[in-house]
C-alpha cells in the first residue's frame, strides 16, 4: 500500500491547482476578450507559454520567483514567514501554472462562442457586467471550459519537472506519483515502478470516464429541458 501517500498527494495537488488555474484562466480569458488584435495576441502567446516551455525552465523560473531570494518568495517569507520551496504547496502552484495554458485557451474559445447578442439583451433588461458574465456568459461558455479543465487536470496529475524543481522529493510530504515512478526507476524497482504506473492509468481512466458520464448526463438535462 505504498502508492496510498502518493496518490492522495497527487490528487489533492492535481484537484487544487485545477482550481486555481480555473479560476485565474476564466478571468484572463475574459479579460483577453473576443477580438484578436496584436495586443491580446501577444499576451495570450506569452500567457501559454508554460505549455510550451520544456518543464525544467518552468521549475526554474518558479524557483527564481518563488524562491526566498525572489520578489514573491521573499515578500512571503518576509510578511507570513511562508516558505513553498519544497512544499506541497509550491508543487500545487508548479502545477496550477503549468496546467493553466490548458484553461485559458479553452475558455477564450468557449467565450467566442457565446452569441453576442444574448449579451447584450441581458444588459437592455439591466443586468450590470458581473450579472451578464455568471448569469449568461459563463453558462454558454461552460461546456468548452469543463474540457478545458479535464484537460488541465490530466496536466496537473502527471506534472513532472517543474513540480520536482519546485517542491523536491520528499516521501509522504512531496512525493507525487510520477516523481515516485521516476525515483522507483532510478533504483531499479521496477516492481515498485509498474505498480505505480498501474495505478496512474487506472486513476486518469476512471477520472476520464466520470468526466465522460457527467458531460453526457448534462447534455440529456439540456436537451430534456429544451
């Protein structure tokens, strides 16, 4: 039962940095808006650009910002006296960002789906923008970012590098399932390995297959109501 540490690690790391990256991808999406222009193309390219970096130089620019010698990581440590080099938590922060490209470009297209016009019939009937994005936007644009999100999910349970840079190899406190893999490998466990592995895929296949069930009993709801 050795894989019980990592794998509930894994998932509370996966779970919360699929929240933040939900969270901060929907606004930056929103905040990019429909139009392209050079402006907001550019941030965009510049905003996924952790889905594109090899995951080592994400590791090392989160170290480089989080670190105690970085604006962030010295204000923390500074202020709070909070430290996430070698945290569980500096490996949810490694993950969110990683696993945010995924949200944020699924949630832009999602919202260019949306038909403007019901935009703007909830703004004549008064609705301020707030009310408009969670009353009308956000609904429309719910199924493209659940895709997103499961896509970002899957990113956050087999993040690797960056998470190793970040938050480090400790049993029971960092240990994930893929840096268990990975140390298994190295000493040669391959017993300990395949387990491990074994257990990953039938944990991504169940999450996939929930997400697959719940998408197809809210289309059947849609439909029922319509």
């Amino acid at each position: 039962m050795e894989f019980l540490a990592p794998l509930w690690l894994t998932l509370k790391v996966a779970a919360l940095a699929t929240l933040l990256a939900l969270i901060f991808g929907i606004a930056a999406a929103r905040a990019l808006g429909r139009k392209s222009s050079l402006a907001r193309d550019t941030a965009e390219s510049l905003l996924t650009l952790p889905l594109v970096l090899p995951p080592t130089v994400l590791g090392y620019y989160l170290l480089v910002v989080l670190g105690r010698n970085g604006a962030i990581g010295s204000w923390l440590h500074d202020a709070f006296g909070i430290s996430l080099i070698f945290t569980w938590q500096g490996a949810v922060i490694a993950a969110a960002v990683a696993a945010f490209p995924l949200i944020l470009r699924a949630a832009r297209a999602a919202f260019r789906e949306v038909d403007p016009q019901l935009e703007r019939a909830a703004r004549t009937l008064g609705l301020n923008e707030t009310a408009v994005f969670f009353r009308v936007s956000l609904p429309l644009a719910w199924r493209g970012i659940c895709a997103g999100t499961l896509l970002a999910f899957a990113r956050a349970m087999g993040e690797f590098g960056a998470t190793l840079m970040v938050a480090g190899s400790l049993p029971g406190r960092t240990q994930t399932l893929s840096i268990a893999i990975y140390n298994a490998v190295m000493a040669g466990d391959d017993a300990t390995a395949q387990a491990l592995v074994l257990v990953a895929l039938v944990v991504a296949v169940i999450a996939l297959v929930l997400a697959a069930q719940a998408l197809q009993r809210s289309r059947h709801g849609d439909d029922n109501a319509a």
